[in-house]
C-alpha cells in the first residue's frame, strides 16, 4: 500500500515538473492548444475557471467549471487568461535528476555486490580469506 502511495506522489509530481501555469493570450492560445481549462480574471477582477474555452469571434465560450453552466464573456472584459502550459526546463532538470538518481543507485547496489561478507569483511590480510 504504501508503495502506491509513493508512486502517485512521484506521478503528481512528475505532471508539476511538466507544467506550469501561466498567461496566455486567448485568442491565439485556445484555438491552437484546446486546453481543457483556463482561468479568466475579468476587468472587475473576478476570477473564473472556465472548463472547454473556445473562441466565438470576439467572446470567450465554454462552461463554469464545477458547474457545468454556459459561460460567455467578450475579450474586451478579460484583464488576464492563464493556462497550464508546458514546462520545458523543469521536464529536462527532472529527467536529468532522475537519470542522475537512477545510475547512482545501481553504481551503490553493484559497489555493494562487490563487497567481501563474514570474517574477512574486517581483515587486512586478503590471504587469510582464501
């Protein structure tokens, strides 16, 4: 059990070293990337999560998310849209690290196969152990 508790954590955050989340410009963004979500803040400064966004003209569609509910809003009421995008550094550096971690722990369990056992793990003699 507890190892599928560690291999989701890994998996949470591999998807976080992946992505992050950050502004976009909505009307070149959402058509070319159809992300799932977006969060819109309005010039009022409300934030909304808007589930399925697509651009109709010159008015952001899609559907309150959590709620299921049409939501529309004209491009000229938006102060920001931000979505997850990819993350190109953070993938390199975790595959990098993990590489590194990974050849680092076969290197210690192969130096560990490698070590005499017993009585002549302490001798100075290497003679004595034949």
């Amino acid at each position: 059990m507890v190892l599928h508790r560690v291999a989701a954590g890994g998996l949470v955050l591999a998807v976080a070293a992946c992505t992050v989340v950050r502004r976009v410009q909505p009307a070149e963004f959402i058509p070319k990337h159809a992300p799932a979500l977006v969060w819109i803040t309005t010039t009022n400064s409300a934030l909304v999560p808007v589930a399925q966004p697509y651009v109709d003209g010159d008015t952001l569609r899609g559907k309150w998310a959590g709620t299921e509910k049409p939501f529309a809003i004209p491009l000229q009421g938006i102060q920001r849209v931000q979505a997850k995008t990819p993350a190109h550094v953070r993938t390199v550096l975790m595959v990098a690290t993990l590489g590194v971690l990974t050849g680092a722990m076969i290197w210690s369990i192969g130096r560990a196969g490698n070590t005499p056992q017993g009585e002549c793990a302490n001798s100075s003699d290497p003679e004595e152990c034949e």
